[in-house]
C-alpha cells in the first residue's frame, strides 16, 4: 500500500474558472445564512443597512468550522454533479450546524422538509430566527438537520457512524468530517482504523477529510500542531492515503479541493472496480484528505485590535458586541455584504437561477439522500420461524443449554437469508471478539469474521469478505452498529455487560437521537438497537469482580420511556422470542440480558411468547397458592437468570418445608413493564400488575441488577415499600456461582429467609426452615474460607440445594 | 523529530552472555510460576510425577501474554540493576495477572507483602493454590498485584494511566505494555499522544511497549496484521521514536531488547538532560518498543495436532484435557520441567541465590516501588483557607455569580502553593478545553495550558511547560488523573456534566478499584477522586438536548457506599466548602455538581459549612413553620442549584398568597445521605432524616438529576411514598433557562401546584394560587410557542417571578 503520497497530485481535469466561480458564490451564500442564522432577527437580506435591533437578543452558534464544512459541501455537490454517486455527509464538528443548514436550504431540501421555511425572502428570515431559539433548531447537526445521520453534540463517533453507512452499501460515497477537536477523541482516534475493516467488494466507499483549523475552544489541537508529514504518516499508517490540501486564498483552496476530490472518486472507483472484478486487494490506501483552512475563514480577521480569524476566538461568534457597539454592528454589515447577497439570491430572496443550478437532482441532493434517512431503505427483516431453533422443555427445570447458543443459530439463519449474491447484506453482528465466547458462533456457519488481511491458516473463521465484526472496542461496534441502523439495516451488537458501559455514553444519545426523531415528521422508522449483554455479573466468577458490573440497565432506565426497553429473559426460548421481538422492532432501544453459561430452561417455545408477550406472568407450577383464589402468603419474584434459578430454588425449599405457605412465584421479562403506564407506554397496566403482585402482599424480589433500580421503577405503584429487592450489591471477585449469589444476598436461602421475615403468615415449621437456611450459608462460608486449602470441584450447586 | 528510527540501533554496551543466561533462568522461572498458577494444585516443584489429581478442579488463567509481560521484567529489572531508575510497570494486557504475580513473588515482594505465601516450596504452592480460585486472587492485574496501578479488566487504560503517573515525577520511568487487543480500544488510540503533553523538563518518562503477538481471544489484531513499518510510522507520526524487537528465539530476543532498553534510556537521559539545562525541545522523539512475540510464547507448539503457540489457541489454558487426558498431563509436565525448576529453585523452593541477586534492592523492586502505593509518597493537599475566597452574601438570593468562579480562584491558590522551584507539583486540573468555559480561568493567572508544541502569538495562556492538562478527551482526563491519584498526587477532573458518561466505565472500575484497596492491607490511602460536572443540564439551553444528561449520577449511585459521594452544593460558597472537603479526603470518588452560570447566592462561607458538613438541613428562613413547633403542612425539598432556585421560588409565592400555610424548606447538599445508614456510612441517621422530613409530611422534592434516583435511594425511609420528586425528566432541547424547567414539570408553578396537592391541609386561597399558577404556565406556553416570532430578549426569570 501507499504509505504518504503527498508528492501525487491525482491527474486534474479541467474545472473551467466560470464553473469556480460559480462555486465560489454558492459558497459566499452558504457563509451568508451561516452568518445570518447566528446574527441577524431581521433585515435578512440587507435590504436596508443594518441597525441594532436587527440583532438576536441573544448571540449563539459556531461560526470557526463553518466555511470550511461549506467549501467541502460545495465540492462534493460537483462530484455529484459530475459522477452520479450518492454521497452521504457526516459532519464531525457538530457545531457546524448552520453549515449544514445553509447548504441544504440552498440546494431546496430544506424547504420541502420544512414549508415554514420557504425558498424565498420569507423563508431566509425565518431560517435565521429559528436558528438557537427556543421553538427552533439547534446549532449542532443533528436529527432535524436534513442528510444527517450523526449528531454533532457528544463529540468522536463521526467516523464509526460513517463507516456503519458504508457497510454493505456498495455505490455509496461517505464523506466524513473529522474536526481536530473531536480528532482527539479515544473513540475517533480509535475508528481511523477502517481499512482494516472495510471490504472494497461490497461495501462502499468512506472518504475521511481531517479539518484542522488549529484550534478547539481555548485550545491548540494536537494534530493541528503537527506537521503534514506526522499528520499524513499517522494516516496511510492505518490504510489510508492521504492528501493536503491547505491554504486561505478561496481559489486555490477550491481548485486544490476540486482535484483531491476528483482524484480520491477516481482512485475509489479503481479499487472497486478491482476488487468487484474478482481482484483481492487489502488495505488498498483509501482516499483520505487533510484540509488545513484558517478558523473563522472569511470572518473578520481583527477585532478591536485582536486577530480573530484563524484562532480559537473564531470559535463561536466573532462579533460579540453588535447589539451595542456600533463599530461591532459596521464590522458585521461589512462582513455579511462581503458575500454579495445581492448577486447570489434574487430580489425575492431566493437562490439566483445559476448558483441553483449546481445543486445535484433530487435525491442525489446530500440534504435528500435516502441514506441518510435509512427508513425509506429499510425493509423489514427476514426472520425465520423461531420453531426450529426453540429447546426442547419437557418439564421447567430439567435441561440446561447455553442460553444463547440457540440465539446463534437463529442469527445464523438470519445472515443465511440477509446474504446477497454479491456477499452483502442488511444484518450484521458486531461484538468485542467474543462472537464465540458469547456462544453465538453458529453465524460463523455461514459467515466470518472481518478482516482485511492476510489470512493465516491458524485464523479461525477469517476472511476480508466476512460480516460479523469483531473488533476489540465496544465504542466501534456501537458506534458502526447506529451508523448500519439510521441507514436502513438491522443488526445486534452482543457484549459482556460489565464492558458495555465503555459505550454508554454513545447508547444515552442514540436514545436522544430516536426520541428526537420521532417528533421529526419526514424521517421514517429505523430498525431499533439491540444490545445482548452477556457474560454477566453473575457468571463473570472466574474473571472477577472488573467483570462484574449491570450498570448499563441504570444507565438507560432514566431515559425516554418511549424508546427504551430492557427484556431480562430467563431462558433459551424466552430469549429467541424477546429477540425476535427486538429484531422486527422500529425506533427503540433495547437490551436484552441473558447470560451465555449452561442455564436450567424453564418454558417451551409456546410459553415463552406467552410469557414474554405479557411482560411478566405468575409461574403457577413453581408456586404453592391455594385453588381458593386466597391471596398468596408471600410473593417471590424474579427477574434475570440466576435470578429465577435462586427463587425456583427457594421456592422449592418453602414447597418442600413448609407446603402449606402459599407462595406466589412471578417472573418478569419486560422490566419496564414495572413502570406505570402513565410513565411508560408499557407499565403494566394497574389490573396486570395486581394479578402479579397483590395490592399488599409482601414481595421478595430478586433481580439481576442492583436492587435500587427496581426501587426507583416502583415509586407510584401500590404499596411500593412492599417489595424486599435482592440483586447485585457491587459484591465482586473470582468465585464460585453459588458464592456470588451468597456474597450479594440474594441465594436462595437468603430468598427464603427474606421469604419468612415478610409472609403474612408466620408458618409452622418456619423456624425450622430458616434454621435450615442459616446452617447453610454458615455451611458455606465455612466451605468458601476453606476452599483456598480444600480446592474441591468447583461447581455450580444445582436447582435442588 | 525523528520519524522513523529502525535503522537506528542503539550503542550497544556489552550483556556479557553469563548475565544473559542468568536473566533467561529467571525467566523460566516465571513462566513456571506462571503455567503452575493456572494449572497445579499440588507437586508444585514437581517432586514428583505429575498426576491427575495434581492439577486444579477448574483451569483458569491466560498464558498467551504471560511470558512476553515477564521479558520484559527481567530486562526491566537488569536496568534497575544497572541505572537505578525507579520505574513503575503498567501490563495493558490484564489477563497477565500470573506473571506479574510471579515476577514480584521471585524478587521477594510478594512474600513480604502476602507472609501466607512465603518465599519457599510452602509459598510455591500457596501462591498456585491462591490462583483464580475462590479467597484467592483474580486472574487480572490490579489492586491486589503488588506495583500495579491499572486493572487490567477493561482494556483501554494501560497508557493515559501511565501517563498520569509519569507527570510531576521527574525521576520515574513508566514502562507500560499495551496489548495489540488493547491497541484496538478508543480510549488506547486516544492515549498514545503523550508526547503532545509530557514536558521532559519536569515530568518523568512514559516508555510505551506495544506487544504484538497477533491475536485477541479469537482472531487476529489490526496491529498483529500491520507491517512494521505502518506500527512504526503510527508512533512516530504522534512524538515516538520506536525501534522493534521481533522473534520467538529467546536469546536473541533478549539480546535485543536489553539493546532497546539501553538505548531508550538513555535517549531519555539525553532528553531529560537537554530539557533541564535549560534547552526548549518540544516532543524530542520519546522511545517506544514494539515487542513481537508469539502468544504463548515457550508453552506447547502444537496440541492434538493443532497449532497452539503463535495463535489464539494460547490465549488462556493451551492444554484443556490435563485432568483427564494422559497425553494433555504428559505435555503439561514436559512443558513445567521445560523451565527446569529445580535449577531454578533451591530443594526448599527458595528461588536460587544467584537469580535471587537479579532483583533490585528494596523499594527498587517494581513490586515495592512507592510510586505504585501512592499513598506512600502523598502528602496532604496544601489547601488556604477558604475565607478568602467566599462570596459575600449579604442576605439570601440578593446577590449572582458564576458559581464555579470562586473555586477558579481557589484552584489557582493551590497551584501557586503547590508549584515546586523546578516547574512541577502535586496538584492538577485536567478538563477537556473547557476550563475558562466552565470559568475556572482564575487558574490560569498561576499556570497554563500544556501543549508541547510551538507557541503562537495568538495563544491563550500555553506553555509547553504549564499543568493544566486540556485534552478534548474524557477518557484521557479521567485516566491522567487516575493515575495521577494512585502515584501519590492531588487533582480534579473538571467537565460538561453530560459528557462526564463518556468516561463512566472509568469511573465505575476507580470505584472498583478503591473498594478492593481498601481490603488490601499494604495500600495506603490516595486522594479522592473529584469529578467536579458543570455545564449542567438545567444551563445547557444554548447547546440542546445532547448537552444535557445528568447521568453520571444514576451510574455511581449503585456502586460501593463506601467510596461513592454525590454532592450537590446549592451555591458558590457551598461549592468551596465541599469542594475544600473533597480535595482533603482520601479513596474517596466525589461527584459535585454545579454549575458554571450566573445563579443566585444563598449562603455565607460559614453557613455554608455548618450547611454542607449536616448534608442537608432546614432553610427556616424560606419556610412558613410556625414558631410552635407544630409539623409542616408541606415540605419542600431541594438538592441541586437550579432546583433550589425553583423551590425558593415556589416556597415565596406560597409565603405571599397563602401565607398561614406551613412549608418548610430542605436543602440537601449530600445526596447519599438520603440512603439509610445502614446503606451507606454517611446516611442521614434516622433523627436527622425526621427533622428534616418529618415522619410524615408529603414532600415535594425538586432534584437536579433523573427523578427516580432520587426514590431509589429513599427506599427503606420511613413513608418513602411521601416523597414526590421532581426533577430531569429527559425533556430537552435549545430554549430558555425557564423553559427548561417547566419543560420538566420543575418549575416553581409546578412546584406550588404539587405542594398545594400533597399539603396536609388545603389552605384559603389555595385554589386562587393554583389559578395563578396554571395561568402562568399557559403564558409561558404562549410565550415560548410565539418566541420564534416574537424574539424576545431571551433571559433567566429571576426568583421573583
């Protein structure tokens, strides 16, 4: 591969000076409302000179990465033009929002999306007024923003959000921006490795362009402070080729953009055109660009005597004092008119016909793309039956599986059906390289896993042409997974649950993102994310208490109830039903816990769609209530696996000790469903959770979590300091099974105590029992202190204990 | 700088081949200690035959990295030897937890530390027994591994805990082995620009080892398949100046990488003496090692006929069937007496004398340097008192500030009182380029920005050579500051309060890692780590919905009681005060909550003591109880600044249009205090909880974060169904400040309506108060619905209002 090839101009067509020159006024437009939606509540166009009152009261938005967002908007409309290629853009710098804004407002997208912002006098006014006030638009790209797949806020997922659109679309260009700021970000400095993931046969094309403008707020960044040697070598390191193009004169900058563009489509299409003719070419250099612009470019160079343009005070807005200052107000005016509105809109405000004429057709338009609006794209999934994969459950209780071994089949058939003739597809798996660990590796059956490399004949299930990802960073599959979603795909990203915080913070604005979405009326529904969390806190023993962590669940329980759901299956056929559910899903967030180890199975195939369709059901058979309809002594509840195999347990030590206590067992699946349905659209409704849990009994509740988020799901339900929750206590280390349910509180004995403390009725024999209970756990830390010495089998202890 | 540096061998001093032959004998030794770790219970020297019954019950542990991590020790060691660098070793790869232990176990460390595993035969086997097994260690580095800083549990971490450790410890020399697994992570991607930080003047050496041998768990690494020359143009295009050490024959790979060691040190004598005598040298080309070696390295080449050594398969156990399997126990014993134990070991288990003189002398021993028992070298944090720096606060509400700026000037105080004569310290602020935006300026008057890299005339306040680390990454601030912490020193982690969840799973294993030291006898405590989140959701209104997440809260609330603190300060002076608190304590993490804006002062500095040390208490002066002592009709409670504001709000219209209505006002400063105290170590205790809240008075709580974090802590509180909370309902978007809160239901109308709804009696003219209320809500409807229109100026709705 190439390593720097900065010496290699790509071959330059011509680009005739009157076509720059049109460029450069789209361009002057685009800065025009980019300014204007910062400053200006009126005189819009400046029809009339500026006065203070036509100033927003209050100043907010990010000029310094405008321009140069604009000039590669610009360029990418002309490749468009020129090749046909439907480009998708991701704007990294979020701030840039009125960037975007401008340019699809200029090439029409915007008004049609939104009529109250006509293409004409009316429209620009109003462009600007929405622009960072309330009822309005934010000054980040994001959902409302039209062709955005990627918010702008959070920033470092720019990158992995672009190569997600890539996936398995083959003719598909994305241009992604990566500002400097967000360049020095782990989780951006972590996605430039694409090459090594993206295979040029089936999936297309991701164009990188580095903007350094030298400055993030306050500060120097680092790569904007490193030579074009360092910053290019850093680069074609990871498989790209890189290019610079950098400068502050607008010709030279266009003409130098215009070729690197020109020749970075040309070299994609010999690397496709190679690779799809039966060529095999790994990390073939991708096209990658460097723009170097100044910040703030064509803003006002010094203010009251200080350089502004091209350093970090051109960050926001470069001009603070204007509803005052008249100077400030002059130094404005000049700025706006220095883009020559009168020539570039016409006396009705609307584009003039020639600067129109560059906008690509349709829904080549970057604001139009589908892409970018994956659920005109996306068709529903191709699902098997879940019959042939269900585990056969004689009796609860009696087979153990790895729960989600039969979940691997399924998704094997799922890539099985997905698999077009030209190797791609719209479902992929992503996992930190625990697809087998996970024991889903049934998909490799069908597929491998991805890597541009050599493959070596010690690799196991390898290939460049395979679609499951498997990288050693949660934040790329997360991040590829949304990028794979919002474009029109379905898929799953499978994790060890402690890890699967590393990517919170990427799962709470995916949530913002689709609860947002859903008040924007032209964007249609996207396949919802899916998140297995395996390797759980319960059965991560052998790897220790790091390992140990359900903290993602509190993390998204919080957040819009409209969007996210948390399923706690307790075994194989209820998992393949939660999962089916999920997978044909539109616009929620859902994660799925289900531990990957040897698990008792407890429900058919048919019981599991029963039981998990209701959210939570009474296991009659577990329990010991009375034929009368008496309410139930003691409610024992559970959610989670382990959770359910320590309250069958207890419940069989109550059955078998004390058979006449009338012993309730409930399940619940649908952990949400504990909300009420005036705060979650699916709380249980008041009667379903009365048939669950009583109006009063006493409930012994043990969850896979931490207790306290139960807690906090129960307020405003009857008679909520009721429920005695048991779940993880942040009680860590390398251990047994058993030990980690003893450590925590919530084995089966401590279930039975709990049992016995709360049932409305202190039962014969009840002392006898706790007794029992005691002498165990005593039993057992005994068996624990000495194990060190003892080294008996370590095992798990089975249902009946 | 120099880029590429393979052709560049160091000067070579003589490594006699006796002293070689030596350093390979210490290492067989460890890599026995290692293979005996995973896989023997018993004839730990193998006195015997080995049989079936000598080996564990359950096989856990990971020889892959194991013997390149214990190379690497030895070779560190000859250069202790030789030098008498004090270096700290940080091993990226976790899971090669045995080696270490082994390494520190041969240079006698380990015995002193842990007497129940002497340094003879008795020790051998207790040191194999101990080994992931339950009452024993984990397979991981980490807390209990002596010389460790870092988990090696979630990978990400190794090098930005390096880093850390190495500021402001001018005679350190960090070795740090980064995995080619890890190198896949963000946050690892992110870390390697240390060079753009570290000054060579006044901050010790971070030598960076990138261990490729090829595979993670299951398939190969992006690194393992690179060419050496993209590894090496990746490191130098960021400051390093690597060289490679490549092989699988032991001797020669010694040869080479003591060469490597010797001249990476004394490259960075050259540096560092260059540096101190005055010399600017602005990222002098830091050495860094590539180490190549197979995974599993010396353990079987092939096993049932598959290769095993240079592949996953030698990820963790590469013989599965010892305790079964004839021929697996065969190779297991060929294997363990490859390393020749009873040369290395005396007939009473001692390892010999001849390898016992390569360790390093006392506090030398990586496992003994103080520098990885922070607690060891810190001295308390040279705080002034506050007085200074409070905010005069006349009366009640009467007078705004920013409230962060008074701890601005107080943080610019300890670094003035901290800063040594040479440049360094032991106190820093790292933040993502936020510090004059979350106006801590103040600071920057003592120190500045530290970049190494050129200054430009339009810089603001940087300096190659200041100590405020600015980095637009939370997970290098989080993990800087971390191992700043752990090596001895002070700081704080200063960020947007919603991107604090971009380094949550950092925060969650600190807390791990705090809660484990505190069992680990030889740890002495370490400052507290203060995470001061501003920028808060409520003063997000310009940036939107993606700024606005007060989630960091609801992650930590679940984790260790013990070291957990969430603090909510209502006001500048209760900021100092707890801030004051925080930077003086120790394994403490500390979340406080404030935010940066303009906010009404409540407090005087020595209210605001008395306020904050109570954790919450009765703000009489804004209630109507009466002088009777008779219960509150109502009382309303606040934690957190903009809810105070709301709730002082509601509770004066409450006092003007129904003033005989009792309502008292609480102030909560330190949430955890609503748990009970047999929950956490500083819940309010009963009595306090009573007359704060009463018995049972309804209680309309105003809260900063998600409502129900709130409920979940209050569970177990007497009539928690009482409590009806008010707070970050996930509504957000670019607005008003005041809009904000009635978006959330929080504002004072809502506030007065709830208090009118639970108060114990329904006051005369509650109903017109209600009118009013509901009228102004509507207003504010109309307000913000028309303000798009109307352009208003946008501004805060003082208290009142």
């Amino acid at each position: 591969m190439t390593l720097v090839d900065l010496a290699a101009p790509p071959t330059v067509d011509p680009y005739p000076v009157e076509e720059l020159e049109l460029d450069l006024r789209w361009w002057a437009a685009a800065n025009y409302l980019t300014v204007g939606q910062i400053y200006l509540a009126d005189d819009a166009l400046l029809d009339r000179p500026l006065t203070h009152a036509d100033v927003k009261p209050r100043l907010l938005g990010h000029w310094g990465t405008s321009p140069g967002l604009s000039a590669l908007y610009v360029q990418l409309n002309r490749l468009i033009r020129r090749t046909g290629t439907p480009c998708l853009y991701v704007a990294g710098p979020g701030h840039g929002g009125p960037a975007l804004v401008a340019n699809t407002w200029l090439e029409g997208t915007y008004s049609e999306l939104y009529p109250a912002i006509g293409p004409d006098a009316a429209g620009v006014r109003a462009l600007f007024r929405q622009f960072s006030t309330p009822g309005g638009i934010s000054s980040h790209v994001g959902v409302a923003t039209p062709g955005s797949v990627h918010e702008g806020g959070e920033l470092g997922y720019a990158l992995v959000h672009a190569a997600g659109a890539a996936f398995d679309h083959p003719d598909l260009l994305v241009a992604c921006v990566v500002g400097d700021g967000e360049a020095e970000t782990g989780p951006l400095s972590g996605s430039w490795k694409v090459p090594a993931f993206l295979d040029a046969r089936r999936d297309g094309a991701v164009l990188p362009v580095l903007h350094l403008n030298g400055y993030k707020i306050s500060s120097p960044t680092v790569w904007g402070r490193s030579s074009d040697e360092e910053v290019c070598s850093y680069l074609a390191s990871q498989g790209w080729a890189p290019v610079v193009v950098s400068g502050d004169d607008p010709r030279l900058v266009f003409t130098d953009l215009e070729a690197a563009l020109r020749g970075a489509h040309e070299r994609i299409a010999e690397i496709q055109a190679r690779a799809r003719s039966g060529g095999e070419d790994l990390r073939p250099g991708w096209p990658a660009i460097v723009l170097r612009t100044p910040k703030g470019w064509t803003g006002p160079a010094v203010v009251d005597g200080v350089q502004v343009e091209g350093t970090s005070r051109a960050h926001q807005v470069p001009l603070s004092g204007v509803q005052t200052d008249d100077a400030h107000l002059a130094l404005l005016e000049r700025w706006l008119r220095s883009y020559s509105p009168e020539l570039q809109f016409t006396a009705e405000g609307r584009l003039a016909p020639e600067l129109a004429a560059l906008a690509p057709d349709g829904d080549l338009r970057m604001g139009s793309t589908p892409y970018a609006n994956g659920g005109r794209l996306r068709r529903p999934l191709d699902l098997p039956v879940l019959a042939g994969y269900a585990v056969d459950v004689p009796s609860p209780g009696t087979t153990s599986v790895e729960t989600t071994h039969p979940l691997g089949e399924l998704l094997a058939e799922v890539y099985r059906r997905t698999t077009t003739p030209d190797g791609g597809g719209d479902f992929r798996l992503f996992c930190p390289d625990e697809t087998a660990s996970n024991r889903l590796q049934s998909v490799f059956e069908v597929t491998d896993r991805c890597l541009q490399a050599e493959v070596l004949p010690t690799d196991d299930h390898l290939s460049p042409h395979g679609r499951v990802m498997e990288v050693l960073s949660e934040h790329l599959c997360e991040g590829w997974l949304e990028g794979y979603l919002l474009t029109g795909r379905h898929g799953m990203f499978a994790t060890y649950e402690a890890f699967a915080m590393v990517s919170a913070s990427m799962v709470v604005q995916h949530v913002k993102w689709l609860q947002h979405a859903a008040d924007v009326p032209w964007r249609a529904p996207v396949s919802s994310l899916t998140i297995l969390l395996t390797s759980t806190c319960w059965r991560n023993d052998h790897n220790g208490f790091s390992h140990q962590g359900p903290g993602l669940i509190d993390a998204v329980i919080p957040l819009s109830p409209a969007i996210v759901r948390v399923w706690l299956p307790p075994d194989a056929n209820c998992l393949l039903s939660v999962a089916d559910h999920c997978l044909r899903s539109t616009d929620h967030v859902n994660l799925l816990v289900a531990d990957k180890q040897q698990h008792l199975q407890y429900l058919t195939l048919a019981e599991a769609a029963v039981h998990c369709a209701a959210g939570a059901s009474v296991w009659e058979w577990a329990g010991t209530e009375s034929d009368d309809g008496s309410a139930p002594d003691v409610v024992l509840a559970a959610a989670g696996d382990v959770p359910t195999l320590e309250v069958l347990a207890a419940a069989e030590l109550l059955r078998r000790e004390v058979p006449w206590l009338r012993v309730r067992m409930v399940n619940v699946v649908d952990l949400m469903g504990l909300l009420p349905p005036d705060v979650h659209p699916h709380g249980f409704t008041p009667e379903h959770f009365r048939e669950l849990f009583t109006d009063d009994a006493e409930v012994v509740f043990a969850f896979h979590g931490y207790p306290r988020a139960v807690h906090s799901l129960l307020h405003g339900r009857p008679g909520a300091g009721r429920f005695h929750v048991r779940g993880f206590e942040e009680q860590g280390t390398t251990t047994t099974p058993f030990d980690m349910v003893v450590l925590n509180r919530m084995s089966r004995y401590h279930l039975v105590l709990a049992a016995l403390e709360h049932a409305r009725r202190t039962p014969e024999h009840g002392a006898a029992l706790a007794a029992h209970c005691r002498e165990m756990l005593l039993r057992h830390e005994d068996h624990i202190r000495e194990h060190f010495e003892d080294m008996p089998e370590v095992r798990d202890w089975s249902w009946s204990g």
